[in-house]
C-alpha cells in the first residue's frame, strides 16, 4: 500500500489504497475458496431440508376446512409423476374427488377410511393401468408397489407444502365393490388406495419409529 504514496497524492491516493483494500479482501477469500464453501453450505442445508421432511412427517386425519387450490393439486400430482416406477411404465394414474356426495361415498366404502376421510378436502384415488404390467404374475404386486412410490412422494411433498395427508388403503369390503367401481372406477382399472388431503390447524402427533429397519 506504501508504494502508491509515491505517485499518487489526495483523492488519487485515496482511491488506490481502497482499489488495494478490495484486492487484498478478494485475494483473502480466494484463498480461503469461499465460493465453494458457501455452494457446499448450501448442499448441506438442501440435503437437512429434505431429512427434516422425512423427520417431521406424519399422517394426518384432522383437518380444517381451507380449501386447497387447483394449483396446489397441479403441484402435488405433478411431484406425484417423478417418482421412479417399474420399467418406466408410469402406469399410476389419480383421480380427485372434492364433492361432498362423494367423499360421504368413500367414507363408508374404503374400509381404512371409515369415520374420517369424508373430512378431507381432497380425496386423490390412486390407480394403476393393468395392462402396462405384462410380464407373467407381476400385475399381482406390481401396481401396488409403483403406487407405494407415488404415496410416499406424496407424503412427502404435501409436507412441504404444510399441506395433510394420510394413506388409505385399497381394503374395499367384497359386496361394496360393485358400488365403488360404479361410482369411480368404470375403466375398470386396479384401485391401489387413496390419499385424503386437507389443510390443518394442529398437526397430529409423531409415532414412535425404530431407530433403523435393518436386522443385526
Ligand atoms: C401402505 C399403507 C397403508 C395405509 N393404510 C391406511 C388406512 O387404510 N387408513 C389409515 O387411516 N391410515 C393408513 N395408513 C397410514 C398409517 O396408519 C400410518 O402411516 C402409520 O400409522 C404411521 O404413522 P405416520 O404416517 O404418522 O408416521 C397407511 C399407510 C401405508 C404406508
């Protein structure tokens, strides 16, 4: 900094030695690689963001009566649709059911619904395109699995979007399912369950989980 008294007087000086100030603050960070710091910085808080999803997850039942928006169920089926699936089939397809007459439906047809689900804003019904799943036996467990990955993404996204939702399983008593596909399932697809949605005031408290599913 020294140097530049030499040549330069006043305002001139002063420039130079703040031009040199930056310089040496640059030459700092640089070594210091700040850049990449803050990028792994920032990788870390996305890699947090996404465990405390899984972390703070639940299934909710209890719902408020907000409405969730077109856009809102544009976003959730949207996230839906990137989950990996068998072959790349993409053979789950939902519906959503939001009338009242409807959900009342569902209340009394979907076995693991029962008392609550008419509750919900939404009722996303999950199916799976049978003929996608071609090889010998896989249409047995195939389409419940691919749907598996669909509820999870699900989850997972309306937690995002502190929005509630809860599984229900595709448990449909055998002398109520004529009604059932009657009233939602006249393509005669393979129904693998629903997902009730709706906004809440108070979230519902966390199960216990074990500590890890592997066996020792
Ligand atoms: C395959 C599957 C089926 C489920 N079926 C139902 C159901 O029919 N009715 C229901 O109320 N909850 C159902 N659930 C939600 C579970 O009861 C819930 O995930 C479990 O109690 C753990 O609670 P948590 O989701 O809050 O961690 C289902 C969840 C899964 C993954």
């Amino acid at each position: 900094m020294l140097d530049f008294k030499i040549f330069c007087k006043g305002e001139e000086l002063k420039e130079k030695i703040e031009e040199k100030k930056i310089i040496n603050i640059l030459h700092k960070h640089m070594k210091k690689d700040i850049h990449q710091k803050r990028y792994t910085k920032h990788q870390s808080k996305k890699k947090r963001q996404l465990i405390e999803i899984l972390e703070s997850r639940v299934s909710q039942r209890i719902f408020n009566n907000d409405p969730i928006t077109d856009e809102e169920i544009k976003k959730i089926t949207h996230y839906m649709a990137e989950v990996p699936n068998s072959c790349s089939r993409q053979a789950i397809y939902a519906i959503v059911i939001d009338d009242r007459v409807s959900k009342e439906l569902l209340g009394g047809l979907l076995v693991g619904g029962v008392g609550w689900i008419h509750r919900a804003d939404k009722v996303l019904l999950l199916f799976a395109f049978g003929d996608a799943y071609k090889a010998a036996g896989e249409i047995k467990f195939m389409p419940y699995l691919d749907a598996g990955a669909v509820l999870m993404a699900s989850y997972l996204i309306c937690e995002e979007m502190k929005i509630g939702t809860c599984f229900v399983n595709p448990n449909i008593r055998e002398e109520y399912k004529k009604y059932f596909n009657e009233k939602f399932n006249k393509g005669e697809l393979i129904f693998c369950g629903a997902l009730a949605l709706g906004k809440y005031d108070k979230k519902a408290g966390k199960n216990i989980k074990k500590n890890s599913i592997l066996i020792k």
